[in-house]
C-alpha cells in the first residue's frame, strides 16, 4: 500500500458523506430532528421529518451504499479476471438483459416487486447465455467477452422492440426512465430482495480477493501455487453476476462507476487486490452516494442518476487513461 493512512481518511470521508447525505434534500431537515428520529431523544419530532427521513432518505442512501459498492468491488474483480481495465460488471450482458426484463414487466403492466424480479431474472439469464455461447473445453476470456457482447446487443435489440410497442404516452415514459437509473422510488422492501445477493457476492469476492492476485498471474502459475484457476474464475463471475444483476433491479442501468472506480482506488492504494477490493467498496458507495446527493438537490427536477454518472465518469476516467500515458501507471 502507498501510504497506510489511505484507508483511514477514506473511511472518514465515507463516514462524513453517509452523515451529510441525511440533511441533504428538497425536505429540509435540521441536526436535532436528524438525531431526534434515528435516536428517539426527547425532542418532539414531526411526524413529516420522520417519514422522510425513515421512510425515504435512509432507504435511497442503504440502496445507494449498496449498489455503489456492488458496482465497484465487481468492476474490480472482472478486470482482474479479464487482465483488462477496460471491463466493466456490464460486459457479459447483465445490463441489457434487466434492462429487458424489466421493460417487459413495464409492458404488461406488473408490480414494481414484479419489475425487480424480472431484472433480476433476465440479467442472470444474460450473463448465462454469454457464459454457455463463449466457454468451449475450458473458459476463455476473450470469447466470454465477446459472447457478451453478443448477448448485450440482443437484448438491447429485444429492449427496443419493448418500447417500439409500448404505450407512448404511458408505458414508453416509464420504460426509458428505468433504463436511466434512478433512486427515487426505492423502498427496504426492494432492498431487502436484493441484499442476499449484493451480500453474498460482496463476501465471495472479499474472501477470495488474495487469490485473484494469484489468478492474475496466470493460469500455469495458479495451478503450480495450488489454486484451481476454473472454480476461481466460475466464483468470481458467479459473485459478480449475481452482484450486477441485483444492483440493476434496484436502480437502473447505471454505468461508469464500475469502470471508473476501480482505477480511482488502485491510484490510491496500488493494485493489491487484498487492499483495492474493500476499499472499492467503500469508494464506490461513497461516490454514487455522492452523485445522488446532486442529483436530487442540486437541480429544480430530479436528473437520472444514469445520465450524471456518464457525465462525471466520462471525462474522469479520460483524466486517468492520460494519467497513465503520463505516469507509465498500468493499474
């Protein structure tokens, strides 16, 4: 690690982030209500400050944390998998495919609960026609990656049959702002869905982060230090599949954070997977909790989370492919 302080101001920073983010909103809210709400002190609060503050704040921000977290800890395990820093969680085809299922479910007018599930479903399926078109004798990443981008292109394709059908004045509306990404609507009924998976893969990928050093190596120098670089390889996609698709059925397709975050971390700490994989955790909730914070408070109308992400994370991540000509860094 580059410097061993890293790690302590960017968990302070975390920290000061999650606090902010309870005051920041169109309902205002004040330090003594805050902590009136969250810790039944004596102070009388509204009833209004405490269904906003518990019933849709607190929720946005868990969902936040989560997704960015999720998004960033998979973008770094693929690029790890894939010796490639131009991966990112989408490149098997997950996006496309919630994206699908959930314009489906859009169109034939189910629950938002339904909605999610489809997502979910779909993007599990994506990531399962892309494993079963592009592994032959043994996994081969470039055919993984090209099998995704087989599959990504026929479920956009599918996704726009979706909205060339849909209601244009009632379902199309609905269907292109899911597919923006957006935090508004969420709920812990929502979250409590997808948090067994967010969290199984964030463990997986947490536990095995020393060996992903290891599979970076090699194949022939995995094998001979005792490592089976087939079930590693079908663990890492397994977690982050079932991170990705997760994430998406929560919010939307939200790009960049999982491409660009893993280079952030990795300028900071180095490419040690065992430091840069918890840390992007953290890094990945703190910053998309930040753009959400914008967001929602800085413009008259809420803007999609998707479309500010692209924003920043465009020219931020050109910042850092000229950092590395510069630098010689090859994260």
């Amino acid at each position: 690690m580059k410097n061993k302080y890293t790690p302590i101001v960017i968990l302070i920073g975390f920290i000061v982030i999650i606090a902010s983010s309870l005051f920041i909103g169109r309902y205002p809210l004040s330090l003594p209500k805050v902590l009136g709400v969250l810790f039944n002190t004596k102070l009388k609060v509204a009833e209004n400050d405490r269904t906003v503050l518990l019933l849709i704040r607190l929720p946005r921000i868990i969902a936040v944390l989560l997704v960015g977290g999720g998004l960033a800890v998979s973008g770094v395990a693929l690029q790890g998998l894939f010796k490639n820093p131009l991966v990112s969680p989408y490149v098997l085809g997950v996006s496309s495919g919630s994206g699908f299922g959930a314009a489906l479910a859009i169109l034939l007018s189910l629950s938002p609960i339904m909605v999610q599930t489809f997502a979910f479903t779909f993007g599990l399926l994506a990531v399962f026609l892309a494993i079963l078109i592009g592994s032959r004798n043994e996994t081969s990443s470039l055919s993984l990656v090209l099998s995704g981008i087989i599959v990504g292109a026929l479920f956009s394709a599918l996704i726009s049959l979706v909205k060339y059908v849909a209601d244009p004045f009632d379902k199309l509306p609905a269907i292109v702002f899911w597919l923006m990404g957006s935090f508004s609507s969420v709920s812990y009924r929502e979250i409590l869905i997808s948090l067994p998976f967010i969290l199984t893969g964030i463990v997986t990928l947490t536990l095995i982060r020393w060996r992903i050093n290891i599979l970076a190596m090699g194949e022939e120098e995995s094998v001979s230090l005792g490592e089976n670089p087939k079930i590693l390889k079908s663990l890492i996609i397994i977690s982050t599949s079932l991170i990705t698709a997760a994430s998406v059925s929560i919010s939307g397709i939200i790009g960049w954070v999982g491409l660009v975050i893993p280079h952030i971390v990795r300028i900071l700490v180095g490419p040690n997977n065992r430091y840069t994989i918890p840390l992007s955790i953290v890094v990945g909730g703190g910053y998309l909790l930040v753009i959400d914070d914008i967001s929602r408070a800085l413009f008259p109308i809420e803007i999609p989370i998707g479309i500010l992400t692209a924003i920043v994370g465009a020219p931020v991540f050109a910042y850092l492919l000229k950092f590395k000509r510069s630098s010689g860094w090859t994260g």
